[in-house]
C-alpha cells in the first residue's frame, strides 16, 4: 500500500519539524456569556457588620483585546446605619486556576480590586474593602468556567498546565498542554 506508507512518511516528517509542544496542547475558547453564566449562582454577596450591609451584585465580565486577565465590573451597595444606602462598583483583576486532575478551569483568586463608593468615609472604606476582598477571594475560585475532557487531549489530563492564556474579540483563549 503506497498511500499509507506516503501518509506514515509524511505525518513522521511532520513531527519532526513541528515542536512537541504543538502536538501536546489543546485550546479551547470561553466567551464573556460562559463567564458570566458561571458567576450567576453565586451572586449577590453579602457582608454583614454592626452598622452596615454591603451586597454585590452580579458582576459583568469584560474581556480586554491583549489583556493578562479578566476583569469583573461588580455593582455594589452599602446599607449603612444612619447614613442610608451607597452605591458604587468595585472593579476586579483575576486570572485563572487549572485542575489537572480533574480538566476544570476556574477563575482564581483577586488579584487586585478598587472600590469607588462617593460620600464614604476613609475609615468606612477600608473596612469595606476588607470586606470586598475576603468576600471575592472566598468565592471567585469556587467559579468552575470549563471542563477539559480527557478525550479532548492527546495526552493525559493529570500531565496538563495552562500554556497560554489570550483574549481575542471578546473571547478567552485557553491553552493546555504539557512540557
């Protein structure tokens, strides 16, 4: 059989020339909607303290053309004793975290977050934002965004680390694979 002893040729050629990592990877996209969709069952947030209330609202995810990360825009309010209700938004920087062993893909931890709430005091804020960050380190790593499938990959699941991660046209890219 000629053709399959060309084919075999040809795909041992292939593999030669073309590093191993591009043979053991696999990339796979998520969208702001998966993203966001993902966040729904966790929010609102709520802190209590003595005089006052902050609850978070659903975050929107926004998904920057070049960026590192992701970043969640989270409407927030605070109920406070004697001063009524203040709204504002804390912004979120948060990248992602890979389980091997089982392919899920979660956003990780906070990296960085900023509260703008007009009309709180400085004391006030910094206890808010204590609050913002116990509360988002707490629950975004809980935030399963996608399962690999073992038979998505060439290779094991437990052998597979992020590669890369992009974001293009409002879509995060995901690689995986192994060294």
């Amino acid at each position: 059989m000629p053709s399959l002893r060309a084919a075999c040729l040809l795909f041992a050629g292939l593999c030669l020339l073309l590093p191993g990592s591009v043979l053991a990877s696999f990339t796979f996209s998520v969208p702001a909607a998966r993203i966001q969709g993902a966040l729904l069952p966790f929010f609102p947030l709520r802190e209590y303290a003595i005089d006052a209330r902050l609850t978070l609202s659903e975050p929107t995810v926004l998904l920057r053309q070049g960026a590192s990360e992701l970043r969640l825009d989270v409407p927030l309010v605070a109920s406070i004793s004697g001063q009524g209700r203040l709204r504002g938004t804390a912004t979120v920087a948060v990248g992602l975290h890979y389980k091997s062993m089982t392919g899920e893909l979660f956003l990780g931890i906070p990296r960085a977050w900023r509260l703008e709430m007009a009309g709180l005091s400085e004391a006030r804020r910094e206890a808010f934002d204590l609050s913002l960050g116990d509360l988002l380190t707490k629950t975004l790593p809980l935030v399963r965004i996608y399962r690999v499938r073992e038979q998505d990959l060439n290779h094991s699941l437990a052998k597979s680390e992020i590669k890369a991660m992009r974001i293009d046209d409002g879509i995060l890219r995901v690689t995986i694979g192994f060294d």
